[in-house]
C-alpha cells in the first residue's frame, strides 16, 4: 500500500466512513477515544506536570519551568535506579532469553526428552504474580531456613552463600535474577514455536555437512529465528522496564537504595513523598526510553515483524 | 578396521551417553523450576515446630492449620473475590472492546491503518509508571479512585491493545469465502461482524480472555495505586503484609498464602495450558 498525503487520507477515512458506519465508528472512534483518554491525556499530563511542583493534594500547582529536570540530572537516587535498570535489562536479556533459546532447541532437537512437560513447568511461572514469585524465593532465599543456603553448604560451595537481599553488591542481580526464573517460559514457548516453523530440511542439509549441536544452533537455529527474537527482545526490554513488583515486595529499594529501579522511584517520589512534579519528571524520563529503545528495535531488529 | 560389533557397540555407547545427558538436563530443569513450588507446598501443610525441626523435611503430619491461619488473618476470601471480579469484568470489557476494532483491522483496507496500529503498539508497551500520576487525579476526579469500577476500567483500558492483536490475528484466519457470500445476499457490515465473525471467532476470544484474566490476575501497581481500601484490594496487593516479621518468623503461613493465590490461576492453567504454552498466540502477536 502507497501511503498518501495526510489530505488524501482524511478525505478517504471520511468516505470510508459512511459507507462503512458501523465499523469507523466502533472498529476506529471508539478505541482511538479511548486511547485518548488512556494513553494520550495522561502523557500530556505528566509532561505538563513535569514542569510543577505539586504535592498532589493542593488544588494549586506551582510553575517551576525546568527545575525538576535539573534536580533529576544530579539525583545520585535517579543515576542508581537508571543503572540498576540497564543492569536487570542486561541480565534478562542474557539469562532467561538465551536460556529459553537453549531449552526450546534442546526440546525440539530432542536432546531433552519429555518436552511437553519441560514446556509446563517452566511456563508456569509465567501465570503466577510477581508478588508470589518474590514473597516465593523470599523463602528460598532466606539466611536461616531458606533452600538455596542449604545446598550450597551441602554441596560445599558454603563460601558462595551470602545475604542474598541485604549485601548491596548482589541484591539487585538476586531481584534480576529471580525475575528471570519467572520470566524464562516465555522466550521459551516463542523460540519452542519459532523453531516448530523452521523447516526441517534445513537442519537436515547441515547435519548432513556434519554440523554438531553448537553450530546447528548459532548458524541454523539463531538466523531463522531472528524475527521471533525481536519479538521476544521487546517483549525482554519493556517487562525490564516495567520492573517494580518484584522490588516493591522483596526489598522496597533497601539496602540504601541500591535496589530502586526507575518505576518504583517513581512510585516512591510521588506517593510516598508526594512530590507529584519530579515524579512526572522520573515518568518522562521513562517514557523517553521506552520510546528510544521502540524505537531502537522497531528499526534495526524488526523490520517488518509487526507490519499490519 | 574394527569389527561390526564393535561399531554397534560404540553406538549404542553413544545413544546411551546421549540418553544419561538428556535425563540429567531434564532432572536439572525440573529441579530449577519445579523445585521451589513443590517445597512451597511441602512448607504449607507443616506445622511450626514441624518446620522448625526440619525446613526441608517431609510433613509427617501433614495439617492444613497454616491455610486457616493466613485465611482468616489476610482475609482471602475478600481478595479472592476481589481479584476474580477484576480479572473477569476487566477481560471481558477488553474483548469486547476489542471485538469491533479487530473485526476492522483484518476484514477493511482502512484509510489510516498505520496510524491504529501505531496507536496499539503505544499502549502495549507503555511503562505502566509513566500514566500512574494522571490515572490517579483522572480517577480521582470523576470519583471513582478506590472503587473497584475504577480499577476494572483501567484494566479494561490496558487490555484492550494486547486483545486487539490476538483477535486480529484469529481473525485473519478465518477464510473469506463465507462473509463474501454474506456480502453478496446483501448482508450489512454489522450482520457480518455478529453472525458470521463473532461465532467462528469464539476459540480466540477464549485464548484472549484467559490471557488476559491471568495478566490482571497477576497485576499489582494500578491496585497498589489506585486503591486504599482494603476492602477492594486484590490478591496481589493484599499478599503484601505476608512479607513482614509477624508472617516471615514461620514460613509455613507465606507458604500457605501463596499457594492461596495461585490456585484458581493454577485451575485455569490445567485448563488451557495446552493452548497457551504451544505458543499459537505468538503468531497472533506477529501478526
């Protein structure tokens, strides 16, 4: 489809319109005003509140032009979380999505036997709340009583056992880490069905050039799949943005702070600390991520993945 | 040259080297992601001294105290509730919602599809974050912050972008042939959309629907936000106080609450488990 000038566009939405009144209006209008509502206005508001100081409560908001962005610059809170955030991206990307690639190749290649059962147990997780994940390995991880503890000592590696929470050096990763063991079915069934669509005669042909598992899967596997990967990079980037359930339930941003990610910094600065201007401030700095990591992956992972 | 025999033998060696790695990843696998869960439920049916004689112990006397306990103190039957009410109207208003618009998407040449489709994507990605402050003084400007109707339109609001893709994405698939014939017999836009697309799409609302009902089931920062009341709160936010000294001393009661909380999802996901983790839904998502 040629894409025509606005003009040309409006004009043809219009007869489009009326000989189709039904769906322009409930198909069309209807959810673009409820976008509106929902999406749009409150991006408006918070880049408008941005610019104010506003406690959230007084029916007055004080103008404060760039302030809050300033403020946001030399925030060592704001730098921490903005690092922290890279950091869980970095692990997700690497644990649970490199991991659901390795696990859906062995299932399909039947290395691992029992596939339909691999599949189950590991997508579960998927379907349970963060809150119960974190309040799960809140159990598993704790110095006194907790599993993991146990068999590290038991297995003699009793060294690497630490305050999985409370040591500032590790707590952040353990948060990653855990959302990573829930997140992991996902790439997973992607990958498991993405490899499912690869013909089979293309591993044939390089297990016939003698390609062990190792190559079959980085030269055969990883190239075939790469729209499911962006498919999945996304879906990776924006939950790791979203991050917050996780650190609200297990550590609330302790030890010192060193475990706020960005959306609970935001949480925090404006209902907590009713500073509802900076807050927005924090929200924008957000959506400009989001908005530059879209934009990111839409133009050089997917070219094409989502076109209508 | 070695023998026949020999040959035979080292492959079976082989088949057999293979065969131990697989069941060893396999126990590997099982272990990491089964492990916690089944140890959560071991955990929930001991009582304290049981747990405190022996954490990782077989219950010897298995007692279903602990679930009675946290019952009553968390007030689960209200969270239940709560979170079902949620999950089940927020859905339900989401695929309705998006019915129509996906109906749109996959049967029109829509002058302006680019610009939907944009608008979609939007709110599929948008941190939740980013609209908590606008959500909160919108809600609680037309009255409805901390009501349970409140949060039910957020809900419905926010499931929408991913529904409208599902169900586009079913809809495609539905062969041509039989609304041209309804076309042709001069049948409207709306007759089409409500007797012929809405009945051959029903396995894909399905999918949508459960989707979506686990996604707000497992939600937790717009009812963290947007409610204050425990009286409205879901399971999620309510589970919050598990994790404080007067829960955490013995861990049979976090342990109980928790399996609290995954059981109705844990219904529905033996339910639908075949259709959700075969990844069908990606293809919807691909489009």
């Amino acid at each position: 489809m040629t894409s025509p000038n606005l003009a040309d566009e409006r004009t043809s939405f219009i007869r489009f319109a009326l000989a189709h009144k039904f769906v322009a209006f409930f198909g069309i209008l209807m959810p673009l005003a409820i976008f509106a509502v929902f999406v749009g206005y409150p991006i408006v508001f918070t880049v408008y509140l941005s610019f104010f100081e506003w406690n959230g409560m007084a029916p007055q908001k004080t103008f404060v032009g760039l302030e809050n962005y300033q403020y946001l610059i030399t925030d060592k809170y704001f730098h921490t979380a903005l690092l922290n955030n890279a950091k869980w991206v970095g692990v997700t990307l690497f644990f649970p999505v490199l991991l659901g690639l390795v696990i859906a190749y062995g299932l399909r290649s039947r290395i691992i036997p029992a596939p339909a059962l691999i599949r189950t147990v590991i997508f579960f997780p998927v379907t349970m709340s963060l809150i119960s994940v974190g309040l799960m390995f809140l159990l598993i991880l704790n110095p006194l009583f907790g599993a993991f503890d146990t068999i590290l000592r038991s297995i003699g590696l009793g060294s690497l056992v630490m305050e999985w929470f409370g040591d500032y050096r590790v707590a952040l990763y353990t948060l990653a880490v855990v959302s990573g063991w829930a997140f992991t079915g996902m790439p997973m069934i992607l990958y498991f069905a993405g490899l499912g669509d690869v013909p089979k005669e293309t591993f044939d042909a390089a297990k016939i050039e003698g390609a062990g598992h190792f190559r079959m899967l980085t030269q055969v596997a990883v190239p075939q799949l790469r729209p499911v990967t962006a498919v999945v990079v996304m879906l990776t980037l924006f939950e790791s943005l979203r991050a917050f359930d996780l650190v609200a339930v297990m550590t609330k941003g302790a030890p010192f702070g060193t475990t706020n990610v960005l959306g609970y910094l935001v949480y925090l600065e404006s209902f907590w600390n009713s500073r509802f201007g900076y807050g927005a401030a924090l929200s924008v700095a957000i959506l400009v991520i989001s908005i530059l990591l879209a934009v990111f992956v839409m133009t050089k992972l997917m070219k094409g993945a989502f076109d209508a | 040259m070695p023998d026949a025999a020999f040959l035979m033998r080292q492959r079976s060696l082989f088949a057999f080297a293979g065969k131990l790695i697989g069941y060893t990843l396999l126990a590997v696998l099982v272990f990491i992601w089964l492990g916690p869960v089944i140890l959560v439920i071991i955990t929930s049916i001991k009582s304290n001294d049981a747990f405190l004689a022996g954490p990782f112990a077989l219950p010897t006397q298995p007692t279903f105290a602990p679930y009675v306990t946290v019952w009553n103190s968390l007030g689960f039957g209200r969270l239940l509730a709560n979170s079902f009410l949620y999950a089940a109207c927020g859905s339900a208003l989401a695929v309705a919602l998006a019915l129509v618009p996906s109906f749109a998407l996959s049967r029109f040449d829509l002058p302006g599809k680019k610009i939907v489709f944009g608008v979609i994507l939007t709110g599929l990605m948008l941190p939740q974050q980013t609209v908590l402050i606008p959500l909160y003084d919108t809600l609680r400007t037309l009255s409805l912050l901390d009501t349970r109707i409140g949060l039910i339109i957020v809900h419905a609001a926010y499931g929408m972008p991913a529904q409208i893709l599902i169900l586009r994405g079913f809809m495609t698939t539905i062969p041509r042939e039989i609304e041209k014939a309804a076309f042709l017999e001069g049948a409207t836009d709306f007759q089409v959309f409500w007797k012929v697309i809405l009945p051959l799409s029903v396995p894909g609302i399905l999918v949508g629907f459960t989707l979506n009902f686990i996604a707000i089931w497992k939600e937790f920062v717009f009812g963290l936000v947007l409610l204050n009341s425990e009286a409205n709160f879901p399971v999620t936010v309510g589970m919050l106080k598990l994790n404080s000294d007067r829960y955490m001393a013995v861990f049979n009661l976090p342990a109980a609450g928790l399996v609290i909380s995954q059981i109705p999802i844990v219904i529905l996901f033996l339910l639908s488990y075949r259709k959700l983790s075969s990844g069908n839904f990606a293809g919807a998502v691909k489009g």
